[in-house]
C-alpha cells in the first residue's frame, strides 16, 4: 500500500497538483495505511467496504492528545484523499474494485467567522505599527496590503516586486489558488504604504541575491506562511480588540466591509479568487449592517418607547468600583425618571 500510495502521489504531481496537495494527502492517506498495518491489513486488494467503514467509525471516536474529539471537517478530510486513492488505484488496475465508492461522507455544515474586526478596529491595528524602523514599516505594508486586496496567506508569501502594478492600482495574484492568476485591485493607501517600504525598509532588508520577493523577514528572506501568520496575530493583539485571529481574519473583514457598503459578492468573488459563490456567500452572512437597519426600520420593539424603558437593579458586585458603570447606571435611572414624568407615572 505504501509504495502505491508513492505512485499515486507521483500522479498527481505530473497532473498539475500543488506541492501543499501533494504533502497533504500523503499525511491522510499516511494515517490509514498506518491503522491499516494495526490491524494486519498490508495489501490494497484486503481492503473492503466493510474495513473502510470500519475505519471511519475510527475517526468519529478517536480523541487527540487534550481528549477532542476530531471535528466532522477533519474526518470528511481524511476521507476524501482515500477516495481519490482508490478510484485512481481502481483505474491503474491494481485492484478489480473500488471498495470507497459508495463511502458516505460526513455532512458539512457552513461555519460563519467567529469574529470581524470592525473598520474603527482594524485601523487601531494599523496605526500601532512603529513605522519609524523598517520591520514596524514593513508590518505596516503587510497589514494594508491583506486589507485591502483580501490575499490569502500564501498569496502574500509569494507576492513579487514585478506583481505590483501600483501605478495601476492592480496586484498581480500569479498562479493562486488551483495554479490561476488573477488581477486584484489594490486601493490609494495601501499602494501608498507598499512604496514606502519598498523605498525606504525592503533595501536595508534584502540580502544578495535578491529574487525580488516583496516582503522579507529581518534575515532577508522569504517568509514562511507560520511566520507571517505570527507577525500578523502578533499586530491583531497588540491592539488589544479581545478578537484573535491572523492573515485569513483581515481577508474576511475585507470582504464583509466591502458587501456592507454595498459591493456585488459577484466582484468579491472575483477578488478572493472564488472558484464558486457559494464560498463567497458566507458574507451575505456576515455583513448584518444592511440587516439591522431593515431591522430598526420594521420592527415595532427596536426602540424603547417612552414610558417603556426598564428600571431593573444593577446585579450584586457589578457597580463596585466600577465608574464606568456606576455613570451608566446613573443615566438609565435619569432617563427612566424623565420618562415617569412625561406619562405621570
């Protein structure tokens, strides 16, 4: 099993597929040939219906090291390489029978993101960058381009000097995402910060030879997709907004703003780089401005009317020593107290 799964691997390399894809189903396909050895199982052919549905059970009830279960993602994850694998083993004809075909699959669910950032806030993280030296400079440039243009992580890393046409307004995405390219626009102030560091902080950072990669550590090299995670969420808490999150957090606050201010998620689609709207809809979702004013618009109890408003005690220990609530405390007790008077009550 192990050497098929090499040739596999090797199949998929001369048909186009990324080096992340590769090494990512050599890690699922990797766990079951390694249950499979348990359990005594050493060629494709001992391989059954039965035994994968068996091993699915396995997934469902295996616990990591903090004792977590795996989530229905990660199982569908470590399913569906073994699909490929076998269609493709079935096809090459080293077994008779595809024994995954009929293999049902965990549901998925959509997941909205946990946290956006709002605009207030993502300029907090900005602004805190010390652009005075070249590596806050060069924070600062990372932050507005992710921003502005909603570039995966990877996207970033390999972003080159010659893929930046400013003068255009433009960002050339060279062989994202499924080995296409695709133009992004790129607005004034982020165009306006990625001069300035390649002017002023990406010289004092680049070391010979230079293969014009835009953005370098303080080594002056190409970063890592880890490394930029870390100087992102590293900026993201500095500001102290009580929401984590890295590169892909910016990237969802990009296209949430953008669908809230009224941008068609058929153009968002094409600056993420979508392959279907689908993905792309998840910030219909998210963008709950649009929503809330229909709310506030339509809804008879959106506002306290006069006379309404509430006089509820503040709870046990929550006043004490607390100014901020003590004033707010006050203002409702006021504001209850006017209405009172205005109904005679």
């Amino acid at each position: 099993m192990e050497l098929l799964m090499y040739e596999h691997l090797d199949a998929l390399r001369v048909r186009g597929y990324s080096e992340f894809t590769v090494k990512n189903r050599l890690v699922h396909i990797g766990f079951f040939i390694e249950w499979a050895y348990e359990h005594g199982l050493r060629e494709p052919i001992e391989v059954t219906r039965p035994v994968l549905e068996r091993y699915q059970r396995y997934l469902f009830f295996y616990r990591k090291k903090n004792g977590e279960p795996l989530t229905f993602r990660s199982q569908h994850a470590r399913l569906v390489p073994l699909r490929v694998w076998f269609r493709w083993m079935t096809r090459q004809n080293h077994i008779l029978h595809n024994p995954a075909s009929e293999i049902d699959l965990p549901r998925l669910g959509r997941t909205l993101p946990k946290t956006i950032l709002s605009v207030e806030e993502v300029e907090r993280i900005m602004t805190l960058c010390e652009v005075e030296e070249p590596i806050g400079l060069r924070n600062r440039a990372i932050l507005e381009t992710i921003y502005a243009t909603g570039l995966r992580r990877l996207e970033v890393v390999r972003l080159k000097l010659f893929d930046l046409q400013l003068d255009r307004g433009l960002i050339l995405v060279n062989q994202g995402k499924g080995k296409k390219d695709r133009y992004v626009p790129i607005g004034e102030r982020a165009a306006a910060w990625l001069r300035k560091y390649i002017a002023e902080a990406r010289p004092q950072l680049a070391i010979e030879p230079d293969d014009f990669t835009a953005f370098l550590t303080a080594d002056g090299e190409p970063f890592s997709r880890d490394h930029l995670t870390y100087v992102v969420k590293e900026r993201i808490d500095a500001a102290k907004t009580g929401k984590g999150g890295a590169c892909h957090l910016l990237r969802h606050c990009m296209a949430t703003h953008m669908h809230e201010n009224g941008a068609d998620i058929r153009f968002i689609q094409q600056i993420l780089g979508h392959e279907d709207i689908k993905t792309t809809q998840i910030y219909t979702q998210v963008a709950l401005r649009a929503l809330q004013q229909v709310y506030a618009a339509t809804h008879p109890a959106a506002f306290i009317e006069p006379g309404c408003a509430p006089s509820l005690p503040a709870p046990k220990g929550f006043l004490s020593g607390n100014p901020a609530a003590e004033a707010l405390a006050a203002a409702l007790e006021r504001d209850a107290a006017e209405d009172r008077e205005e109904t005679g009550d």
